[in-house]
C-alpha cells in the first residue's frame, strides 16, 4: 500500500480523455477521415487555385490590382465601425442591464430620474435601430443624419461642412450605430448572467458600482460573450460591403463599376468572393484564437 501511494504521488496521473482518444485511434484506424476539416481544405484548394491565377493571368491580375484599394478601405470601415460598436453597446447595455428602481431620498430620486430616463433613450435606440435594415440606417445617416449635421455646424460655426454625407465616414457611423444595437443585446445578456450573489458580495465589501461593474462583472461576462462577439465582427466584414450604395471605392463598389465596364464578371466577382472568404475566415481563426486564450486563462 505504501509503494502504491508512493507511486501515485511520484507520477501524474494519465489524462482520462487522452487515453479515451488513444484507445479510440487503436479501435477505428480511420477515425480521423470522419472529423477532418474537409471543407478547409477545399476553401484552401480553391484559394490557392484563385491567387495562383491572379498572380499567373493578366486578367486576373489587372482586376486585383482594381481592387486593391478597396480592400484598404473595407478593412478600415470594418474596424473602425466595430469598435465604435463596441463602445456604443457597451454603455448601451450596461444602462439595460438593470431595469429603474424607486429610490429613497432626494439624490437617490436624482439617481433614479436620470436612471429611468437613460434606460427609456437606451431601449429607443436599440428598438429603432434594431427594427431598421442597415441599408436603411445607411441611406439615413447619408442623407438626413449629415446633412443636418453639417447646416447646423455651419449655422453656429460657419463651418462649411464637416464631411460629406457619401463617404467612409459617414458609413463608418452608420455601421457602428447599427452594431452597437446589436451587440448591446450581446452585452446586456452577458451582464445579466452573472449571479446576483456575486454583485452583492463584491457591494457588501465596500465596492461601488462602477468598481463592481469593472471588476467583477464585465471581466466574466466578456469571457461568456466572445463567439457571439467574434460573429458580429465576420457580420461587420461582409456587411461593410453595403457601403457601396454610397459610392464608396470598397471592394463591392470597385467591382461593380470595373465588371460593368470591361463586361468580365465571372472573373471580378470570383475574385470578390474569395477576398471576402480571406478575410472573413482568417477572423475566424482569430476569434478562435482569442476563445483559445480566454479558456486558457481560466484554468
């Protein structure tokens, strides 16, 4: 008994699931062929197919080359309007995530006046922008929203115009605004899944809201939210390409303009394609990898 014991604390343990993996291995020789990433590899075949003739056929060449700057562009549409998303859904779903409470007092009546009035703008916002499409929101950002913008600066400032209402500016606020309902949903469900019993523990020792929220909450709640998080952000690269309604040079634009010209669709669009596939893909993986990070911290 005392050699086994002292063997048992001499060595580690095997991994149960590694055993079970290996033992399934021995059993089914073939396992893998069921479980392989088939659908990567013929992403990957087809890719490699794609670039090889770009970078072989003039044809192909020429339209990447068109489509060179709109790719510049469409990425900094994509980040920019996410983390304006972010940050708008971020404040937008922490003033959601608690529904107004009467209050004793004159600064609590204070404090439950802005409460209540902060939380009735939020879920306006949300429901209004939520029940629009994006194209919509787009059209109306471009052609009210900065217009109006603009004679009101020029009418108190005399500034000319701050920019125009057709460009990656005004896109870029329209997809934020747009994103940031949504992901204020994200945020708000996250928030709301943390136990009660731990906002009140972190309270009864002193802590304020904001110290809470920082410190207890958000951090956990974030862990929860990154695949629905990382989802919104492939959502943000494809639907970036909706800007070109505007008539701005992204990558859905260029193509457009350059197939309607030279009449080559087959090759432009397919080019198109696999440069949304590149990019939508390789923020899976980051996404993934952040997942990855987040699990491993954890343990």
């Amino acid at each position: 008994m005392e050699q086994s014991s002292d063997l048992t604390r001499g060595s580690a343990l095997p991994d149960i699931k590694q055993v079970q993996q290996e033992a399934r291995t021995r059993a089914v020789p073939y396992a893998w062929l069921y479980t392989f990433p088939w659908w990567a590899l013929i992403l990957a075949v087809v890719g490699i197919w794609v670039f090889a003739s770009i970078a072989a056929d003039d044809l192909y060449s020429s339209i990447f080359d068109d489509l060179r700057e709109g790719i510049a562009l469409t990425l900094r549409v994509s980040f920019l309007a996410y983390g304006l998303a972010l940050v708008i859904g971020l404040m937008v779903g922490i003033i959601r995530s608690s529904l107004p409470k009467p209050r004793t007092g004159i600064g609590g009546n204070i404090i439950g006046f802005f409460h209540v009035l902060l939380y009735n703008l939020a879920t306006l916002f949300v429901e209004i922008v939520r029940g629009l499409p994006i194209l919509i929101v787009l059209l109306i950002a471009a052609f009210i929203i900065v217009p109006a913008i603009n004679d009101q600066v020029q009418a108190i400032w005399g500034i000319p115009r701050l920019w125009r209402g057709s460009s990656w500016q005004t896109a870029t606020l329209a997809l934020g605004l747009a994103y940031g309902a949504f992901l204020s949903e994200v945020f708000r469900a996250g928030i709301q899944s943390i136990g009660k019993g731990q906002v009140e523990a972190a309270r009864s020792l002193g802590m304020t809201y904001v110290q809470t929220m920082r410190y207890v909450v958000l951090p956990q709640a974030v862990r929860r939210i990154v695949p629905p998080l990382g989802n919104d952000f492939i959502a943000m690269i494809k639907d970036s390409s909706l800007v070109a309604i505007l008539a701005i040079p992204d990558i859905a634009h260029i193509a457009k303009t350059t197939s309607g010209s030279n009449f080559q669709y087959v090759p432009t669009y397919l080019t198109v394609a696999v440069l949304y596939l590149t990019m939508t893909i390789l923020g899976s993986l980051l996404v993934r990898l952040v997942e990855t990070l987040l699990q491993t911290r954890e343990r």
